[in-house]
C-alpha cells in the first residue's frame, strides 16, 4: 500500500499543471450560468418541448346556480308580482318630516368585549358611519342637545337587555324615539336552553330558538329593503343552528326576511326553492310555513319603530339587512351610497404557458360576458395588461386567441403594461 502511494504522488509532480488566470475562471462561470438560465428559461416557456406529450385544458368552470331575478318590479303598494311590471328604481328612505336627529348611532351592548357587538361595531366603522358604544346595564347616556336628537338609530345587543331594562330608562328612551322619530334594531342572541313559542315580555310577539334554518328570501313588499334585493331564494343550510324566529300576533308586524326549517318543504303550494314559479302572495311571508327572521315593527303598537334579527350576522345577508335597516330607522339620514365602481383587471393578457393560454372560443366568451355586464353597468370593459414580448408564444390553437384578442381591440380595454413601466422609470 504504502508503495502504491509513492507511486501515485510521484506521478502527480510530474504531471504538467497550467495555472488558469482569475478573468477566465469568471468568465467560464459566467458562460455556464448563461446557458443555464437559457434552458431552464426555455424549459418553462415549453415544458412538454421534445416529450410528445401534449398537455390537454379542461373546459373552464360554470356555475353551479343561476340568478333569475329580473331588473323590474312592482312599486309597493301593487297588487301584481314584484317580479314583474316598471323598472326599479333607486329606494330613498328620506322623508319630508322635519327631522331633529343627528346621524349618529347609539350601540347598547351588553359588554365591550361581546362578539356581536364587536361584529356590530365592525360593519359601522367599514361603512363609515359615526356611532357611540355604551353598556346597556348603566345610565343611559344624554339622547338630546338643546331640542334636537343625538342619535339617529338605537341599537340593542341583546333583545332581554331592552326588554329587561330599569323601567325609567326604557320609558325614557321610548318617549325619545317617539318625539324624535327614531328606531330600533334590537337583535335576539343565542341562549343554552331553546325556547319554544316563549311571549316577548310587554309585546304581542313570540318567539322560537336554537333552530336550523334554510330557504333564506327576503319579503318583496318590505319598505325595509334598499340595497338588499327580494325575488330570491338562497337555497340551502343557512350557518349555525341557532336562530330564533318570530310568531306576530298583531298588525303592526310585518316580516322583512323569513326561511324555512332544515328538513322541513311544508304543504305549502307557494313554496319555490328555485324561484322559477311566479310570484308569491303579500301573505306568504306571514303565514305558518314560513320562519321569520327579521321582522319589522311598524309602531302601531306603542309608538317605536323596531327591527329585531334573529340571528347576528354569521349569514352574510343579515349584514346588507343590517345596513337597509339603519337607512330606513334614521330616514335615510344614516345611509350607504348606492353608487359603485366595478373594474375587473386581467393582469398580463399574454403571459401564460402554452397548453392554458386563452383560445378563440375564450375571447368569444369574454365579450359575450362584458356585454351581458353592461346591462347592469353602463359602459363596463374588461381590463387587460398588454405585454407583446409573449404574444403567439402558445399552440397554434392558441396563438388563434392572441389575433381573436387583438381583433376584439375595439371592445376591450388595453393597456399596455412595459410602456407604462418604461415611462414610469424615465419619469423617475
């Protein structure tokens, strides 16, 4: 071993080494780093270059539910179906009553920590709207300055809180919202025990709880609705298993929202899942088949305007409900806008690898769907980022949607992405 050794090193000392200067060890490096970036380049743009293997696209998604509503209906007060007859306009909640409010909202809740009152809290500060949050169990705050209303809207966390209230301080706000024209939201909270046709303490109303509910609609003949829209069924399971509806025993009720109990179709013929069957009467939302689960107090009873949820908002059309009722308590002085601006972009039209890139038939489809949206948004155009350095870097097929693309130049909005970067850059 120790022979072979020798051997090995005196053979490695005669061998003739060149010593390799610095620049070309870098630029050898440099050429192998270049040719590495070209073909890893090369393997992403082609991933099924020299393989035979050609890469099939399914068909795109379709929903799996269509949206019947039409852009007409009745004004309130018809007899015909508010699916049907002139087209709807803009609802103003506004009144020509000389209003001494402010449009701020007073929030009672049973402490600052609860979670619907954080969710409550949540929904104004998005929306913008100025409120103060109190605990219902102290003093009530000052309702008035001088002879005008602070608040606009009262809103209750917890329907035992008001019903449960000092019995000055609830006939001193009662008397203030009917001096002041102010209403109510008052929501009914989930309990441990389950209560079955339980009487709302000084109320002909009763009320079921800890029940699972589907089928949500809302009542078209509701003056409530304003951004919220009726002649639908939200088909399904609504989320959670504890809501609490409502049983009116006077007229002063009138259902805003109703649903079904999970498991249960009824014998009622109105009953329509799909909302393919025409129009349901003013009576359906009120009768016995049908669960309400927000309801609107009129005042015919004692003189206050309430409207009681009953549930928080876990079901996302409680929280559009929620804002259609701030509007209609305050008289539109607490409001959202209904004005909204729609801009769908599609960043890099051109930039995809072949196999899913966009095809003739896809470009067909996008026009198709841009004029179907501008029936519902005046002068509506897709957004598309124009990047040329990859056009007809696809399958045959494909390049075919890259002309069909700019052929549709006049309908489609561009914008072409390295410019405006190139500018930006020389600006800057």
């Amino acid at each position: 071993m120790r022979l072979g050794g020798n051997l090995i090193s005196l053979w490695m000392r005669h061998l003739p080494v060149k010593k390799c200067h610095p620049t070309k060890l870098i630029s050898g490096l440099l050429c192998v780093c270049l040719c590495a970036m070209v073909y890893l380049g090369y393997k992403a743009s082609y991933p099924y270059a020299g393989t035979g293997v050609i890469q099939t696209r399914t068909e795109p998604p379709v929903p799996s539910i269509r949206c019947h509503v039409n852009k007409t209906y009745v004004p309130r007060g018809r007899a015909k179906s508010p699916r049907m007859g002139v087209p709807r306009s803009a609802v103003d909640h506004k009144t020509d009553d000389r209003l001494r409010i402010d449009n701020q909202i007073l929030v009672l809740v049973e402490t600052q920590y609860s979670q619907l009152g954080q969710d409550i809290v949540a929904v104004l500060e998005a929306n913008k709207m100025k409120f103060k949050m109190e605990a219902a169990s102290k003093t009530l705050p000052y309702l008035t300055y001088m002879d005008k209303g602070r608040y606009g809207v009262i809103i209750f966390e917890n329907l035992e809180a008001y019903v449960n209230m000092d019995m000055w301080n609830r006939q001193l706000l009662d008397k203030y919202c009917r001096e002041y024209k102010v209403g109510m939201i008052i929501f009914s909270k989930s309990r441990e025990d389950s209560l079955l046709s339980a009487k709302v303490q000084g109320f002909p109303l009763y009320i079921n709880s800890q029940l699972q509910l589907r089928d949500f609609e809302m009542n078209p003949y509701s003056q409530v609705l304003r951004v919220t829209r009726a002649g639908e069924v939200w088909s399904g399971t609504l989320p959670g298993d504890d809501w609490t509806v409502f049983i009116a025993n006077h007229s002063t009720y009138e259902s805003v929202a109703v649903a079904r109990l999970n498991g249960h179709q009824g014998n009622d013929p109105d009953h329509d899942p799909d909302g393919d069957h025409g129009p349901k009467s003013k009576d359906y939302y009120m009768n016995s088949a049908t669960q309400t689960t927000v309801i609107h107090d009129m005042g015919k009873f004692d003189g206050v305007k309430r409207i009681l949820f009953g549930n928080g908002f876990k079901f996302w059309l409680n929280r559009l409900l929620f804002l259609d009722s701030i509007s209609f308590l305050s008289h539109g002085k607490v409001s959202i806008p209904l004005e909204r601006y729609i801009l769908v972009d599609v960043d890099d039209i051109f930039v995809g690898k072949p196999g899913i890139r966009m095809k003739a038939h896809d470009v067909n489809a996008m026009v198709s769907a841009q004029r179907s949206w501008r029936q519902y948004v005046d002068n509506f155009h897709f957004n598309l980022g124009f990047s040329g350095r990859y056009f007809h870097h696809g399958h045959p097929d494909e390049d075919e949607g890259d002309t069909q693309l700019l052929g549709e130049s006049y309908s489609l909005l561009y914008q072409a992405r390295l410019i405006i970067l190139i500018y930006t850059k020389y600006l800057v």
